[in-house]
C-alpha cells in the first residue's frame, strides 16, 4: 500500500500550483467583489486559461476527444484549484462534455462534443427542483412524447451554469406512476428549444452560476433523447455518483487547505500578551485538529479516486468520503476565522469567504444527511428511503 503520489504527479502538483498562484489567485479577490455570479465571456476566459493543464477534458476519454489523465490526476488539479478558488472549480462542469461524453449516443457526442471541449458552446446538468432533491421517484418535470418532440414542462434549481449554458442534460419523467423506472434523460438545446433561466443569488460560491429553469411546452426532438423511461435513466445516473461525489470531497480538502495555510500564517505573525498567539495552546489545538481532519478527508478522496482508477465500484466510499471531507472543510474555514479574531469577519482577509464556501458544497451532489444514509443503506443492506 502506497499513499504517496509519483514522481510525475507531484511535478503536476507542483506545476499547477505555481501556475494558479501566478495567473488566477491574483484575480480572486476582485471578482469575487465584481461578479455574482461570473457571466459567461468571463467564465469561458478563465476556463480557456486552464484547458492547457487538462483541466475539464482530463476525465473525458480519448476517443471521444479528451485527455484521459487519469482519476487521480485529475483530483490533483480540482484540490489545487480548490484552494485558489472553489468557485471556479465548480463552475468548470460546464465546460469539457464530460457528461455528454459519458451518457450520450455517438450521434448526440458528434453533435455536441465539438462545440463543448472547445467552449463554444457550455453545457449544464438539470436534476434537482424546487421540490424535488435527492428523491428522484418525486421528480415533477415531465417529458411528453408527441410525434417527433417531447414537450417537457416543469422547473430545475440549482443547476450550475444553467442561466449560460446553451446545452442543458435533463432529468424529466415520462410516467411518473413508474417511479425511477419512469425516468428519461434528455439533451435541451437552448438554441432549438428554448427556455427560461434565472440566477439564484447565494451565500457561498458566490461567482459559480447557480440557475432555476422553467421549461414551459418546451419542445425537444425525440433524436435528443438519451435514455428512454424503463432503460435505466436512474442507473445511468448512479453509476456517475462516485466521481461526481468524491470531486466535491476534493473540492472540500481544498477549501480546508487553504484555511488552514491562513489560519499558520495569521498565528505565526500576530502578536498578543507579549508572544506570538500560534504558541497559545489553544490555537495550537484549532490548527492540529485542522491538520489531521483535512489529512484525513484528502485519503478518503483519493481512495475514492484510487477505486475508480481501478474501476471499481467507489459509490459507498466517496459518499463518505464526501459527508467528513465537508465537515473537515467548515471546520477548517471556522476555526481559521476564529485565530483571526474580528478580523476573520472581514473581507480584508479570505477566511470569511473559506467559511462561506465550504458550507456552500455541502449540497452539490446531496447534502450530508444523505450522504450518511447512503453509506448505511450500502453497509447494513437495508435502505431507509424506500
């Protein structure tokens, strides 16, 4: 067993952060006062500066026009982002296909994928809605089939990049008295057929773009659709979760980095009663439970990551992996806040924003309540959903 990353990948960890402190941590500050949330020529920019790092095509295959770095690498360069700015990091899900590149047909990746990797056209994934989270059997949006379009009513919250993004993944019902088996996935061109969007302002995260769709008698040709109710929409789904999961974790451990590189700094320099306060067995106390819980959360992640390099099946563990990873991070990001005093409430310092964002990912990808019921459901055999 090896917990250490190779020769190379250290040289990417390396390389990258040289690169992210150089071109993007300067621009954070004044963004995040600027934009909220980034609109779209500014996000395609800084997108573009990273595409030559792999970043958005590193997790696409190769024949589908990716790089195909590798789980591990690819979590490599979201934790380094992370710690410069989990907003973009975030934000990236729209751009590169990687959804696309996963769930749809050859015909919709000709179609698409083109115009994705190449950031002319961004892409979202619309599942969750105004009444409807991590229940998918409640998903309200229906798809209709007449003729040769579905007509699809309904709303999707939440949905990063869905108020810029011209080509939209959704999750709608086609018979929503067959439950999950009901369930049919979508491409929405916004071009073709179009819809509403609008922000949703928020307290974290505050430059990723978070959308609520209306789909109104929108109509989708049926050569747009993915998966069909009854051919395993959900499980298309489900088999996603894992990455998807564990790259939220990692985005976490990154928040939690951060902080706790703020919190060494402040202590090491601020003085009270004579002395410097990092020799303040309390503080020192705050910063070794930061340590060991963020050392912890990165293992769990990258083991997640390491079954998925194998490909196994990694759903169990990076739920949980998820679930501590942000738990660790608003604990980082709050004890950081609070070895800087008042000054920790104050923009003048990034700590507040730490704090801010790190409560901001408990949801993407379901929130740690779930998080906990999953990974008892898959240990003890029995779910409490159903």
């Amino acid at each position: 067993m090896d917990f250490e990353l190779t020769e190379e990948q250290k040289l990417l960890q390396k390389n990258v952060r040289a690169f992210l402190e150089k071109e993007i941590a300067p621009l954070v500050p004044e963004y995040e006062r600027k934009y909220a949330p980034f609109p779209r020529e500014i996000m395609v920019d800084l997108i573009k500066k990273l595409l030559p790092w792999d970043y958005c095509l590193g997790i696409v295959p190769k024949k589908d026009g990716g790089t195909e770095i590798g789980y591990i690498n690819n979590a490599i360069l979201q934790e380094e982002l992370s710690r410069i700015w989990p907003s973009l990091a975030v934000s990236l899900g729209a751009g590169g296909g990687f959804v696309v590149a996963k769930l749809a047909n050859e015909e919709q990746k000709k179609r698409y994928l083109p115009g994705l990797q190449s950031l002319e056209l961004l892409g979202s994934f619309a599942l969750t809605e105004p009444n409807v989270g991590s229940d998918l059997r409640g998903v309200e949006t229906t798809a209709v089939l007449k003729g040769d379009y579905y007509v699809v009513n309904g709303q999707k919250a939440w949905v990063t990049g869905g108020n810029i993004a011209e080509i939209c993944l959704l999750f709608a019902s086609e018979d929503r008295s067959k439950g999950l088996d009901g369930l049919a996935i979508l491409l929405v061109d916004r071009r073709e057929s179009p819809f509403e969007a609008t922000t949703i302002p928020k307290v974290g995260l505050r430059c990723a773009p978070s959308a609520l769709m209306t789909f109104t008698d929108c109509k989708v040709p049926k050569r747009n659709l993915v998966a069909g109710a009854g051919t395993g929409a959900y499980m298309k789904l489900t088999g996603e979760l894992g990455f998807t999961r564990a790259t939220v974790g990692i985005f976490s451990v990154g928040v939690a980095t951060a902080s706790i590189e703020a919190a060494i700094k402040y202590a090491q320099h601020r003085v009270q009663f004579g002395k410097k306060i990092g020799k303040f067995q309390l503080i020192q106390e705050m910063v070794s439970d930061m340590y060991i819980e963020t050392e912890a959360a990165r293992l769990l992640c990258y083991k997640a990551f390491n079954l998925l390099e194998k490909k196994q099946d990694a759903t169990t563990l990076a739920s949980g992996a998820k679930y501590f990873a942000n738990q660790a991070a608003l604990r980082a990001a709050s004890w950081a806040m609070e070895i800087h005093g008042a000054w920790g409430l104050s923009e003048e310092y990034p700590v507040e924003r730490y704090f801010r964002d790190a409560r901001a990912l408990f949801q993407p990808e379901g929130n740690p309540e779930i998080q906990k019921l999953m990974v008892a459901g898959r240990v003890l055999g029995m779910s409490a959903l159903v």
